[in-house]
C-alpha cells in the first residue's frame, strides 16, 4: 500500500476495530470490520462483515450484504458482487465430539485466494481452500466447490466452466523469474550508493576507522547486542568466535549436516573435530533431541545454525549446554531480521552470535562482510584482538597470537545505508512467503512455517518427493530455483575423514534429495510471485 491508517471506529453506523486501510479506501455505513488489510482504493459498500487476517487488495469493489471470513485472501483489482458469501470450513460444527463448543484450536481453518482481476457475480458461495484464478470470473448465484482456472468463466451449482478465455495462463507466453536480482536494489538506490564510493575515496578511510565503527554501532542496536564486531566476511566470523572461546585441537563442535559449508570449515580452521548432527524433518534444522548421542566428553560447543531464515530453539538449546559447560555460537548467516516473540534478536541468546553479509543475504554488501555479535565484554576485546593482529589499543604492541579479519569501510557503509530500510525488505519477504503458502496449500509441498518474526525467509524451501520433476518444470519456464544444499556435509569427501560408521544422517541425506528454493527477494513483483505460483501448480495439475 503507498501508505495505511489504523482505522478504529465505534459508533452507530460502523464498528472498525484495528484495521489497516490503505489512501482513499472507501467505506460503507453498517459494516462489521475486524483486524483485516484493506488496499489503496478500495471500495467496500454498506452491510458487509470482513473477518480478521482477512486481506483485500487494492483498487477492489466489495459490493453490499457480502460476508468476508478469516482465511480469506483478495488481490488487487477484484470484483465482489452483491451477497457474496466465503467460507472457511467445509464441515463447520458447533460443537466437538464431547458436545462441548468448539474452541479456536478445534476449528480447521481452510484458505481461499482470489486472483487479481477475477469477479464475483451476487449471491455466489465460495466453498473454502480454492482458488480463483487471475482474470476468471464467477457468474451469480454460482456455487463454487473447487479452483477455478486462471480467466475462466464458471457457472452454476455446483459451478461448471463453460469458457476459458486464450488468454489463459498456460496459452500465454509465460514470464521468466530470476531467482535472486540484485539489481534492482542497485538501481533504486545507485545515486545513494555511489555518494558512500565517493565519501569513502575522499576520506581514503578503507579499513576499519569510522565507517565500521559507525554500522557496528547501528547494527547493535538493531540487534540489541552490547558489541558487534565486523570482520571481512561470515566464515572467520565463525573463526574468531572459535578462537575466542578457546576451542582447538583435540576440541569437538557439533554441526548440522545440512548447512553451507563453511560452518565445518571454521571448525577444521581452528583444528577442531566437526561432529555432525542429522536435521528435524519439519524445519530442516538441526534436531536436539540426537545432542546426547553425538555429544562426547570432547564437546565444547555447539553450532546452532540457523538455516534459511528460521530459527533453532535456542532456549532449549541452553538447556541442554548449560549443565555441560558446553558454549553456543549462533550461525545467522541466513538469519539476518529474526527475532523471538520475546524481542530478542537472532544472534544474541547464545555465547556469540556470527552473521554473513555476503550480497545475496538478506543484509547484503557488494562483496565479503561478516560481524559478530556478543553481550560478553571479555570475548567481544578477544575478538577484536584476533580481527587486527592481536593488537589493541597500542599500535605494535601484539597481546595475543591473531590474524587479519578486518572489516571493509566500503562495505560498512553499504551496510549502514541499507539497514536504514531492511525491516521493509524483511516484510515484503514475509509477505511474499504468506503468498506462497496460500497458493501451495493444497498441494503435496511441505512448506515453511507461515510467517511470523521467527523467520526471515532468506530463501522460501519446499519439500517433495518429486522435488527433481519440479525443479525440470520451472527451469523450463524460466523460475529461478536452487538446493540448498544438494550434497550434506557429511557426504562431502573433504569432510569423510570426520565421520564413522555410526555417524549416519539420514534424514539430511533425504532432504538433499526433497528440498528446492524457489525466488524470494524483496524486489520480485507481484506479478513474479503469480508467475512463480502458476508454474508450480502447473507441476502437480
């Protein structure tokens, strides 16, 4: 929306209770709206009930005597007749088995989508979990009971096709989708971008010195963190939090066999055994409940990676390494704008906390970056020792045996510069994520968990049993997608010396095998995202 108001009103010809209405949104008297999103001119007429969570699109007309229901999605420039009745729950009753009523946890919640562009006739009744295509249109009176396709027309009960237009989806040539640009960030801000090249020329200020201090400070505090400390890119940030915890040879740190390499790779840097720990099914992340079969009296830390933009729960994690004197570094790498529905930032709950900048992250620079975050006083001075040669405050004089992990100014400055509008970035990523997941719900995907502060959706990752079919089909209409990652680490002949007969991970070894990213950046467009969807759903239809 260019810009939205909280609407609150109570009086005797409207009750508008928390919601988002976009500019020059029109509404009727008698209505009955409840924390719901409402698009730039939209008109909704008089004697209308839209529900909470409901999302209605832009420039849409919502005639009167409609009943909108939870579960409910409208995209931009959709038609809604007179009477028009949603529902969410196909076998909705009003009380469970033991005849008591039904609480919110006991009521199936089944989603609809309505495309852009499509029309409702009066009167009709749209049974719920379908979809209506871009462009279809629903005659009156018309009693809708499954999806219908993209500028078809349908009639009736129960409501039959009895045209689609050539303009349809599969008869049109269809989009290509990159799966990540870059440039187009690039464009939107290049003047501000070449202002920071020419500031940090003039100042000739290339490493460290204020620049870096300046986006460390900016950076804890958007995390919440007492230090940051940036270093060159995310792979010696997890080094020097390796370093600085003291762990070396003849140290064992658990890893999550599904991850990017370079989280064992820190580990093998500092002459450390990675030991790795097969996944959680559902969220691909590393599964506490194995920490006690792969811990050994070794083990000084834990690796919690935080994969794809969701979180590990590290508060359990804490449970489980607190007794054992075992410390905690989180991977953010892939997490950057995670946060706990306590307020705290990813990073911040364990010993230190590392995070990636590379470009394509959704913090990115325009090359290698990495910082480190910390609460520990102590380990933040170890780190910044080992970032410049083990030298503090006194020029030439080296306290401890360190290397050279200095942070770029340059890209300091870029980093700055965009922090300024990530919370935007990470919400238009959560919201393409919800996109998605309406749209796939009733396919055979296993889906990211919908979106909420614990997940940043650096990519969106599905799961399917026909993941190579999928990924052959979008290719082959130009969606950009990825595995992330297609070999796990365990498998990896660089890391075989590492792993013995009863270091197996199968569920890992599974995954690599299920799992696709498909595009999800802040710049796709809305009409991407239908691309995206349409050549999905094509896959399984």
């Amino acid at each position: 929306m260019d810009s939205e108001t909280l609407m609150n009103v109570q009086d005797g010809t409207q009750c508008i209770r928390n919601v988002r209405a976009g500019s020059d949104c029109r509404i009727g008297i008698f209505v009955n709206l409840y924390d719901c999103e409402i698009g730039d001119r939209t008109m909704i007429g008089p004697f209308i009930e839209i529900q909470r969570g409901v999302k209605i699109g832009s420039r849409c007309k919502v005639q009167s005597h409609s009943f909108i229901c939870e579960g409910i999605t409208i995209e931009d420039e959709v038609f809604v007749g007179h009477g028009v009745i949603f529902t969410n729950d196909r076998h909705p009753r009003s009380t469970n088995e033991q005849g008591e009523p039904l609480t919110d946890g006991e009521w199936k919640l089944e989603k609809t989508i309505v495309r852009k562009g499509a029309s409702i006739g009066s009167g009709a009744v749209i049974l719920p979990g379908i979809e209506i295509g871009e462009g279809a249109v629903v005659g009156a009176g018309a009693v809708v009971v499954e999806s219908v396709p993209a500028h078809a027309t349908v009639v009736g009960v129960p409501a039959k096709m009895i045209k689609k237009d050539e303009c349809s989806s599969k008869n049109t040539k269809s989009m290509s989708v990159p799966f990540i640009d870059l440039k187009r960030d690039i464009a939107a801000h290049k003047e501000e971008y070449l202002s920071i090249a020419e500031r940090i020329m003039d100042s000739c200020g290339f490493t460290l010195g204020p620049e870096v201090e300046q986006f460390e400070q900016a950076f804890a505090g958007y995390l919440g963190a007492k230090h940051v400390i940036g270093v060159a890119n995310g792979t010696l940030a997890l080094y020097a939090a390796l370093l600085a915890l003291g762990i070396g040879r003849d140290d064992e740190v658990i890893v999550p066999a599904n991850t990017f390499v370079a989280t064992a790779e820190a580990v093998w840097m500092v002459g450390a055994k990675p030991v790795f720990i097969d996944i959680d099914p559902k969220t691909h992340l590393m599964d506490l409940t194995q920490l006690d079969r792969v811990a050994t009296p070794k083990t000084k830390a834990v690796i919690a990676v935080h994969l794809y933009g969701n979180m590990v729960d590290v508060d359990a994690l804490c449970a489980w390494t607190s007794p054992r004197s075992i410390r905690i570094i989180e991977d953010a790498a892939q997490a950057h704008g995670a946060f706990w529905e306590d307020g705290q930032a990813v990073g911040t709950k364990g010993d230190i906390g590392c995070f990636s900048f590379y470009p394509t992250k959704c913090l990115g620079a325009f090359g290698e970056a990495g910082g480190i975050a910390t609460n520990d006083d102590e380990l933040a001075n170890a780190m910044r020792l080992i970032r410049f040669h083990g030298s503090g405050a006194q020029k030439y004089i080296h306290e401890a045996l360190a290397t050279n992990l200095k942070m770029n100014a340059f890209q300091a400055a870029i980093l700055r510069s965009k922090l300024a509008r990530f919370e935007a970035s990470i919400h238009r990523r959560r919201e393409i994520a919800e996109m998605y997941r309406s749209a796939f719900a009733d396919l055979p995907l296993e889906l990211p968990p919908a979106a909420s502060s614990r997940h940043a959706f650096y990519v969106y990752t599905v799961a399917t049993d026909e993941r190579d079919r999928l990924q052959e089909h979008l290719q082959s209409r130009g969606i950009g997608c990825g595995v992330y990652y297609p070999i796990p680490i365990h498998e990896q002949p660089a890391y075989r010396s590492y792993v013995g007969d009863d270091d197996a991970c199968p569920q890992a070894s599974r995954d690599a095998k299920r799992i696709l990213s498909i595009p999800m950046f802040a710049d796709l467009t809305d009409e991407e995202i239908r691309e995206v969807i349409r050549a999905v759903r094509e896959t399984f239809e």
